[in-house]
C-alpha cells in the first residue's frame, strides 16, 4: 500500500495503535488504521454417483492443472452460496451443497480455505473462462500427477477413500498438516 485508500495521503507509517495487539499501517494524515486480514476461499467437491467433477485451470496460477472450483468470498455472500457460485462460474454446472469437508489455512498466502462437498444437479451454463475443460473422474482416473496443489491431492484422496465407505469426515488445520474430526455416516 503507497497511499492511503481514505484519503490519498503517501503518509502511511507502520505502528502499534493504543489498545491493539498488533502493527498496522496507519495514515499520518488521516489517522485511518488500515487493517489486513486474510481472504477466505470457498469451494466445493462435484459429485455425482462415484465421480467428481475437476477443472482444468485456463488462468494462471498453475494453469493447466486440475483443481475443484473454488474462489473468493464476496462481501454479501455466504460461504455455501460462494462454494455454489464458483461451481457455477467454473464448471457451468449447479450444485446443492452437502457438508463442509475441508477448512485449511494457507498462511504464508494469507488465504482460508473453506471447501464443501456438493451434489451436481445440473448443467445450466457453459463453463467459465477460468477453466479450459471440465471432466467427471473416478478414483481410477484422477489426474493426481496433475493436480493444482498438494492440499487438493490429499483431501481428493480422503474423498475417495471415504466415499467407498460413505462416512465423511471434516479436515481442520493447515494445508499440509491437520486433524480429521466428527467422523459419520453419510
Ligand atoms: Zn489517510
């Protein structure tokens, strides 16, 4: 940030405010504290009988790998109707949404990642243009070779394993590290 999004000042000066717990950057003009947080991401596992449905990204990053739709949460929005929102947008298709699956942190991207199973219902729009292909895979057929990121590999994997036994559980922690809680049957 070069200058203050209140009022235009490049006076901006890292400090603790009186009462806070933690250095923000405030405006010496203005005196505006000017706070970051992190962005949450929701998204959604497609499924339908013994598939899911992935994306093939049209955008960087990590263009040309598959990943499950997922975006940014919008001011206004819930994080289901967010999860069904990217579904719509990636894939063209609509979802209902089932249950939470996957809450992770990305913390050196400042980023939370809140990630839903949901149910196809039906296609009703062309894919969008972040994606350059959408495909229905099995458990014998994903591409774990080309998947977007290791976190999207693991909880694909937990997905199909679980899936085969129809008890679905919640993933909480980190990306790479976490617990596997409230264990139940579909
Ligand atoms: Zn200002």
């Amino acid at each position: 940030m070069n200058y203050c999004s209140h009022c235009g000042s490049s006076q901006l000066h890292k400090k603790q405010p009186k009462e806070d717990t933690h250095t923000r950057i405030v405006c010496g003009q203005c005196a505006q504290v000017h706070y970051r947080n992190p962005t949450i991401i929701c998204g959604c596992i497609i499924e339908q009988d013994d598939k899911v449905a992935l994306c093939l990204r049209a955008i960087e990053p990590q263009k040309n790998t598959w990943t499950i739709p997922a975006g940014y949460l919008e001011f206004g929005e819930s994080t289901e109707l967010a999860a069904q929102r990217e579904a719509l947008e990636e894939t063209g298709m609509a979802v209902e949404i089932c249950e939470l699956y996957s809450v992770f942190n990305v913390q050196h991207m400042h980023q939370v990642y809140i990630i839903y199973r949901a149910q196809f219902v039906q296609k009703t729009q062309e894919m969008g243009s972040e994606s350059s292909a959408v495909k229905w895979f099995t458990e014998h057929t994903l591409p774990f070779e080309q998947l977007s990121y290791p976190a999207i590999k693991t909880m694909l994997l937990r997905h199909s394993k679980e899936r085969k036994t129809g008890c679905f559980s919640l993933y909480q922690g980190d990306a790479s590290a976490g617990r596997i809680t409230g264990l139940h049957p579909n």
